[in-house]
C-alpha cells in the first residue's frame, strides 16, 4: 500500500474543499450546481474545471513549505507557486477569474499547515497571521490594480490580505458556529454562508454596487442568520432578490467559506 504524504493529502482536501464550495446551494449570487447566480461567464463545470487545476499549486506549495521556517523566504516562494495556479487556473478556466482569492486563501492555510504539521486551530491561525503579514517584494512586479484593491483604497476597508493577515477572524467564528462537528447538515452551513454575508466586507459586491448596497445586503443577511428556519425567511428572500437585482457576487465570502470547510474536514498526520 502507497502511503499518501501529509502534502499530497493537504492538496487533496483543498481541491475538495472548492468543490464543496461550488456545488453547495443556496448560495444567493453565487454559482452552484443549479445556478450561474450573477455570473454570465461562469458554470459549475468552469468551476469544477478550475479547481482540479489548482491540485499541483497546493501540492508545490504544501512541500516547500515542509522545510522551510516561515520568513519572508517562504512568503515569496508560496507567492510564486501562487501566481503560477493563477495562470494555470486561467488556461484551465480561458482567462475567467474563477479562484484568485481561494488561491491566496488556501494558499497560506495550507502553506502553514504543512510548516507546522498540527491541526490545533490556534496555531494554525496565528501563523497564518505571521505568514500573510510579511510583505513579498515580487508582488509589485506581477500585480495589476484588481478592483478588490480600488475598492480599499477607496472604502477604507479590509481585504482578502487583510483577512489573512489577520489570523483570518471571519474563519475562526464559522468554525466556532460548526463547532467540530464533521458531518454537518446543509441547514447548518447554509447558517454559516449567512453569517459570512452579514460580517464580511466583500470587496466583490461593493465593486458590482456600491458600500450602501453591502451594508443593506448585510443587514439583511445577518437577520436570515437570526431566522428560525432560514429558507423560509423574509431576510434570506431579500437576500436572494438583491443578489439579483444588484448581480450581487460575493466571491470573498465563498472563499472564506470554501476555507471553513476545509479546516472543519482536515486530516493529516501531525508531528
């Protein structure tokens, strides 16, 4: 029997973890299995597609961060393997945006994990932290303005770097709502995808509407989060209807629900 390495596991449950993100449904202005949500250029299979890509980018980046302490050496090289996926990602997807957050996201979780070989969630957080937080001299070289990055300068907001570089908060309270439990119902992540568009300043919908329109999509959602039965509720309607109207795309919060996910289901071997 060929034992799999705690990288080659680490790639696998990423990949699987976008995956899940992808098909899970409802997921108002998202695509799903059933939905393009406000997309017109993307479909599950794109998805699908652009996730089974990013095996080889996880991979690179779980071994090289094996060896090596986290330093600005490391920084730069899980930045490289990064923006590498993101070219593989694109020849997979024909230069459609599908995972250029999940990249940088998984990327330093993953990067972490590997570095530290644990599972303990406090570790793994504070890590992240120190790891996003050091600056990467080659990124000014590769970077285009992205609107993620106009929306903060513009809004004062925190972004996906931010996010990480802040031991990823958003994370840690969706964990700390599924609370360990490994096989959780869809009524309770769909709980967590309503508590990601309530807290989350998705860079993404500020971009397709505006900073008013994400703080009434966001009220809206924290009370479908209240809701009894969240379907059912008047909020999570309203939520539905917005991400129509405005073509609502809250791509940062799938990210961080893809990467909650993935946390909640990690095996490996630990040290």
């Amino acid at each position: 029997m060929i034992k799999v390495s705690n990288a080659e596991k680490l790639a696998e449950q990423a990949v699987a973890a976008l995956k899940w993100e992808a098909n899970f449904s409802p997921k108002p202005g998202l695509v799903t299995k059933s939905s393009n949500g406000s997309h017109k250029d993307m479909n599950i299979d794109l998805f699908i597609k652009s996730a089974d890509s990013l095996y080889d980018t996880f991979l690179r980046i779980a071994n090289v961060s094996k060896s090596i302490p986290i330093s600005v050496v490391l920084r730069e090289k899980v930045g490289a393997i990064g923006r590498d996926g993101e070219k593989a990602m694109l020849t997979a997807t024909h230069g459609v945006n599908t995972h250029k957050g999940a990249i940088w996201a998984l990327g330093i979780i993953v990067a972490v994990i590997s570095n530290q070989s644990t599972t303990d969630m406090s570790i793994i957080f504070q890590k992240c932290g120190e790891l996003a937080s050091i600056a990467d001299r080659y990124v000014q070289l590769h970077s285009k303005t992205t609107y993620g990055i106009q929306v903060k300068k513009v809004y004062k907001i925190n972004g996906a770097r931010e996010e990480a570089a802040n031991g990823f908060p958003h994370v840690k309270t969706s964990l700390r709502l599924i609370n360990g439990q490994m096989v959780t119902d869809q009524l309770a992540w769909l709980r967590v995808l309503c508590l990601l568009y309530a807290t989350v300043d998705d860079t993404n919908v500020i971009h397709r509407s505006s900073l008013s329109v994400l703080r009434v999509f966001q009220n809206e959602a924290k009370q479908a989060f209240e809701a009894p039965v969240i379907q059912e509720s008047l909020a999570f309607k309203q939520v539905t209807k917005m991400a129509e109207d405005y073509q609502i795309s809250p791509g940062g919060c799938a990210d961080l629900f893809a990467a909650t996910y993935f946390l909640n289901n990690l095996v490996i071997e630990e040290d």
